[in-house]
C-alpha cells in the first residue's frame, strides 16, 4: 500500500483590488464628496447671508418647530449632532431670542427647548429652498468611462 503526500500549494495571490478602474472609482467618489462639501458651504454661506442663521442653527429650529417641546438629548439625536453641539446652538439662539429653554414638569432635571415668536419668524423667513436640504451624488463607472455626477440641493422642496 502506498500513500502519497501531496505538497500543500499556497494559496493563489489574491489579485489587487486597487485597479486602475478601482482607483478612477475611489477618484471619482472623492471628487462627488468634495463636490457636496463645497456645494454644503455654499448653501451655509447664503444661508447665513439672507437669515442670519446657520445651516445647523437652521436645522436645530426646524426640528424644535417639528417636536414642539424638546430634551436636549432627543433633539441631539433627531439632528445627528453630539449633545455638546446641539447645546452651543441653542445657548446662541437662545441669546438671539429664538429658543428659549423650559425644565420639565416631570423631571427637573431634563430641560426642554423651544421656539419663540422671534424664532418661528426666522424660521419662517428662511428661504424655501433652504428648509428641506438634500445632495444626490450618482455615479456610474462602466468599462472604459467613469462618470460622477453630484447635483446638490436638486431634491430641495418646499
């Protein structure tokens, strides 16, 4: 009886994912990132210019306006800001005379912001197409050609 032994092959090189067609992709993605970058402080800019408000500020009052009534740590969480963030803003509004802050009735611990007559004006003189703001990015790479396109703010809606 005989029994053979069979050297073990190593395993095949793994091809290298970094093509030139995957390269010219994470290219063309880099490049649609700084396109909405750009396009974002833009927005903020005109924002700030014919409101007197940031894009963030901007977007801290609209979703007060929304939940009425609001704890810190849901609206942190509602604007995807960190607490400390969403607490800057409103000391800064609030100085403003656009929120004002209220401690719970329940708990007195938890303080809640909200709009003022002041801060529904602003809010409400914001323009349109500043309330609902979104950036679509598509980008289609078939062989031989790449293309991204970035249309910011394409989707804004009143």
């Amino acid at each position: 009886m005989s029994v053979s032994v069979h050297k073990m092959r190593p395993p095949a090189p793994r091809r290298n994912d970094d093509s030139e067609g995957s390269m010219a992709a994470k290219e063309d993605v880099l490049i649609a990132i700084r396109k909405i970058i750009r396009a974002t402080d833009i927005h903020s800019r005109q924002l700030t210019k014919s409101v007197g408000l940031t894009a963030p500020q901007l977007l801290v009052m609209q979703a007060i306006n929304q939940l009425g009534a609001v704890a810190i740590s849901r609206l942190s969480s509602e604007v995807s800001l960190s607490q400390a963030t969403v607490t800057t803003i409103i000391d800064r509004l609030e100085r403003r005379g656009y929120l004002a802050r209220q401690r719970s009735e329940k708990d007195k611990r938890v303080v809640h912001a909200l709009l003022t007559d002041a801060g529904r004006e602003a809010l409400e003189s914001a323009p349109t197409r500043c309330r609902r703001p979104s950036v679509s990015v598509s980008s289609s790479s078939s062989p031989g050609s790449s293309h991204t396109s970035c249309r910011p703010c394409s989707g804004w809606r009143p």
